[in-house]
C-alpha cells in the first residue's frame, strides 16, 4: 500500500495544483476529498496552462483515475463547464469518477450565499459566492441533495419542490429577493443529470479497491490548513475540512489507509478574504510580492494579501495534519529580496506565544516576531538539483525545516512543471 494526501499548511493558494499534478505522474490514482469549484488549481505544462476547480489536478496525467469524493460539493453546470474545457483542451476525461454520495449546489444556494454575505456588511466573511456554505448547510440539515438523488428524476423532482418551498420563504420574507421557479430548475438539473450519469459510481468502493490493490493513490484537498471548519480561524474559514483529517470521512477511508501526509507551504504566507493575517505587509514589499509571485485568486481574481513566511502558522499545521514533509513553492519570488524575514512567534505586553490560538480577538492583539536572513540576487528558476541552488536560499530551507521540525521533499521554484526539484521520494 502507497498512499499520500497533499494538504495545503496555510491559507490555500499554497500551489496544491501544480504539487499535485507533478506527483500525479508518480501516482496511479488522484482523489479530491473536499471543498468545491470556490477553490482553483494552477497547473503548467510545458508552455500550456490549465485552470481546474473541481476536477483533480491529476486529470492532465493521461490514463489514470481521478475521483470527485463524497466529501466535495458539486454545481453541476461548473461540473460540466469544467470537461469541456478540458476536452477543448484534448485533455481526456473518461477517466474522470464522481461520487454517488456528493451533495449537489443547487442555484439557490448561489443566491442564498451572495444574499447573506451583501446582509453581513462590513462583518463580511469573504465568500466566492458559489454556494458552498449554504450547500454544506444543507447537508449537516440533513435536507441537501446528493448526486445519487438527482440521477433518479423522480427522487430529485420530489426533494427539489420540498426544498425550494422552503428556501423560497427565505428569499421572500428575509431577504424581500424574488422567488425561484421550479419548473426552471427541474429542466435544467435533469439536462445536467443526462451529461453527468456517466461519471457516477459508489468511488468508496472503488478507492478501497485501488488500495487493496496496492494502486499508488494520492489525495488532493481544497483550500489550507487556516481555512479548516474546526481548525481555521473560525468564522473566517471554508465549509469543509481541508486538513489530513478530512480524507477518512471525504473519501471513505480508515485512517490506517494513509501513509504520509505532504504539507505544501508558499515560501511566504498570502491568504484572500478577511480575518486575521500576523505577518501581512502592508507596504512596498507586499506589493513587490504581491506582483512577483502573481498573487491573484484562481477562481475569484481578487488579489492576495502577502507577508511574510510564517512559522508559527505551519507549526500548527504540521501538528494537526501529521505532516511527514514540507513541499515549499514559490520560492524564486524572494529573489532579488536582501533581507528576507521569518516569523517565529506572536508578541503582546512582552509575552510571546508559539502556539497558534483560537481567539481571534486576542491574536488581533499579538505583534509578529522575525528572525532576519540573507537573500539571494541569483535566478533559481533553472536550478536542477538542491546542490545548484544558492547557498543563501539552502540556508533559508534548513530554517524553515529546523522550525517546523519536518524534512521539505519537494522545492518548487517556477509555475512550470519541469521548475521543481524532488529532493526526496514519496510514493
């Protein structure tokens, strides 16, 4: 058995996709276990560039199964958008598996979503809008509708007009917005359910089955670590469970299936929507980052807030995740910084912290604490191996490693796939 997840240790937008997509050509199987299309992977290949959101990054490796697991969301028409856009692409889909027992976004999720993020004002959490709050909602109502359900025209017409009874209340009464026609919304699930029939199967059975088998299945997650339901800087967190610990339950797994868990970390720290960010750069540097490292949402477009690597951030994240090693990417946008920092810990009233906390309050009131190093001017983007890589940027690795205690296994230090350096072997 050869199994690994890949997990974001930060805020999301660490560059899963990319991580994902170069040890999807190792691996035999890639599964997504979480989230939904509010989350984007960037994936290069030679001079070609590929935007996925829903589909495993593993989809680009020809021949080989990519599962949508229970624990993701699915909008259907994005669902859709998604393979045609690959097809178009002459990426082959065939191979592409969705679980019968993922829950369906439905439109009004959409609008539910938008609506209560416009009513929240400035305590606004910074939603993508495409509904995946009010859908995982459902789902922990227990009134949600699963993929199983809208392959049965009857079940889904049935639990579409109780549910948009309801949901129209809500529309008209709370938020005085129109009310949604069933009619409309029946004729269009039922095209999607024609389209998507194909792809549909029990994948719990089927994963079990590739690791009965000795199959090398990688897990791919959504979002990071800090955006956790449980673990994140709740409320300013996804619907989901993005960490290692969402895999057994997205899935369909025991954990006694999971071999190692790889943590992929910016060599910086960015995050996108509000909340509390320690180590954020609010001056030039920020922005020198910002640009550098095109630091802008897959899906949303909106622009990243950048700072500093932070490693009290990854320290939890290895922690709670079980990280057995680190993939560390964008590192060629410090070049040309002289002096990069580190954040080591959380400063108040002469008391520093170590330990992440839950209160959001009383992190608003902790200082970053840095440690400096020396930058390096060179050009990495052509760097082969470890050893070609500058000695300042070798020292600022073992630093990293040395404060979160875990061995980096993979450096990337381009948006391309040949960009990376595989330092030490996974699967």
């Amino acid at each position: 058995m050869s199994s690994l997840v890949i997990v974001g240790a930060q805020w999301g937008d660490e560059g899963k996709g990319k991580i994902t997509d170069y040890l999807a050509q190792q691996a035999e199987v890639v599964v997504r276990y979480a989230g939904g299309n509010n989350a984007g992977h960037t994936v290069e290949v030679d001079d070609k560039t590929y935007k996925l959101h829903l589909i495993p990054s593993g989809i680009i490796n020809k021949g080989k199964p990519c599962l949508i697991g229970n624990g993701v969301v699915i909008d259907p028409k994005a669902l859709l958008d998604e393979i045609d856009y690959l097809e178009n692409n002459k990426i082959d889909t065939s191979n592409l598996r969705i679980s019968d027992r993922a829950h369906v976004i439905m439109p009004y999720h959409k609008i539910l979503d938008q609506l209560s993020e416009e009513n929240l004002g400035d305590n606004k959490l910074g939603t993508t809008k495409k509904g995946i709050g009010p859908a995982y909602m459902d789902k922990t109502e227990r009134t949600g509708i699963r993929i199983t359900d809208l392959m049965s025209e009857k079940k889904f017409a049935e639990k579409l007009r109780t549910n948009l009874k309801e949901k129209n209340k809500v529309l008209k009464l709370i938020y005085n917005s129109k009310e949604l026609k069933y009619e409309d919304i029946l004729e269009e699930y039922l095209v999607y359910a024609k389209s998507l029939k194909k792809y549909v199967t029990d994948t719990t059975v089927d994963v079990y089955k590739y690791i009965k088998e000795d199959k090398k299945v990688l897990f791919e997650g959504a979002q990071g670590t800090l955006l956790d339901m449980d673990l994140g800087t709740y409320p300013y967190v996804t619907s989901s469970h993005p960490g290692s610990g969402g895999v057994t339950i997205g899935v369909g797994v025991g954990p006694r299936y999971i071999d190692n868990v790889l943590g992929v970390v910016k060599a910086y720290t960015t995050r996108v929507g509000e909340g509390p960010f320690p180590s954020e750069l609010f001056d030039d540097m920020g922005e020198y980052i910002r640009e550098k490292g095109h630091e802008y949402g897959t899906t949303t477009g909106r622009s990243r807030r950048c700072g500093w690597f932070d490693a009290v951030i990854v320290n939890f994240a290895v922690r709670v995740n079980g990280l057995t090693s680190l993939a560390l990417t964008k590192l060629d946008t410090l070049a040309g910084i002289e002096t990069l920092k580190i954040c080591t810990g959380y400063e108040y009233n002469g008391n520093i912290i170590t330990d992440f906390p839950a209160d959001l309050d009383e992190l608003a009131k902790y200082k970053p604490v840095y440690i400096e190093l020396k930058g390096w001017k060179e050009d990495i983007t052509r760097c082969k191996t470890y050893d070609e890589l500058p000695e300042t940027t070798k020292t600022y690795i073992k630093v990293i490693e040395e404060l979160t205690g875990t061995p980096t296994s993979i450096i990337s230090i381009g948006p391309n796939r040949k960009e990376t350096i595989f330092v030490k072997e996974l699967f």
